[in-house]
C-alpha cells in the first residue's frame, strides 16, 4: 500500500498547503487591522523561501517596484503582492508555496489587462531573460493604467 502524499486530503478538503495559505490570510488581515507596515511584511515572506524561489521573489519585486512605483506591497495568502487602492493587482506565487515545478506572476480581476474575451492571468516563471523582465514591465505598467 503506497503511502497517501503529504498534499492530498480523504475527501477533497484542503490540503495542507491550501491550510496554511488560509493561516497566513488570517494573520495579514490581523496586521493589516494593527496598520502593519505592508512592505516590511512582503520582504519577510521573502526571507522565509527557499533559495531558489527567494532569488526570482525578489527580482520580481524589483521589477513589479521599478514599472509601477505606486503600487503599495503587501502579502496576500503569505504571498508577494502589490496593490492600487486597497486592491490587490498582481502577486507572486513562488514554486515552493504548493510544492509546484514553476513560479507564478498572477493578477487580479482588477488589473485592467483585458484583451478580447480571453487573455492570461497567470504566468510561469522558470527564470526570467532580459525579454521576459522587459515583458513584466509591461504588463505590470498596463495593469495599473
């Protein structure tokens, strides 16, 4: 008998992962009631990663913070994440968090990123050329105009 993966539940609960996003939901929402300082928060979630995920984490963060200065950081689920008034924008979603193979660079319905009746809100992020960090750029410029 093989034993039951760390992740899976018996009868489609939430994993344990899915468990702690919410935990860490629960505890931003009590920081940010107590006027926690949004960015300290952000580079601490940073701090806590794995090596590999935290180096793209903080490019990213570089890139998000150089292409749209405005937008406030925070953490959202225990995750990178930045917002336009209030309203989360986009975050990102390291490899490690949901023991998955690739990084995520998600946005939120609030991004105006809109293109006809279908487009991307998520992108995986396995490393990032010259191309693809011009790309972020973009997108996060866009998603906030």
């Amino acid at each position: 008998m093989k034993a039951k993966p760390k992740t899976a539940t018996r009868h489609g609960g939430f994993s344990d992962e899915e468990k702690a996003a919410a935990r860490e939901r629960v505890r931003e929402l009590k920081a940010e009631a107590a006027k926690a300082d949004g960015e300290t928060e952000l580079l601490a979630a940073i701090a806590k990663m794995q090596e590999s995920d935290r180096a793209m984490a903080k490019r990213v963060h570089a890139l998000i913070k150089a292409a749209a200065p405005a937008l406030a950081s925070k953490t959202w689920y225990g995750m990178p994440a930045y917002t336009k008034d209030g309203n989360v924008i986009c975050f990102f979603k390291n490899a490690g968090k949901f023991n998955a193979r690739y990084h995520n660079l998600g946005f939120s319905d609030k991004a105006n990123l809109d293109d006809g009746g279908m487009w991307p809100s998520e992108y995986a992020l396995m490393k990032l050329t010259a191309a693809d960090e011009a790309r972020i750029g973009e997108l996060v410029k866009k998603a906030v105009s």
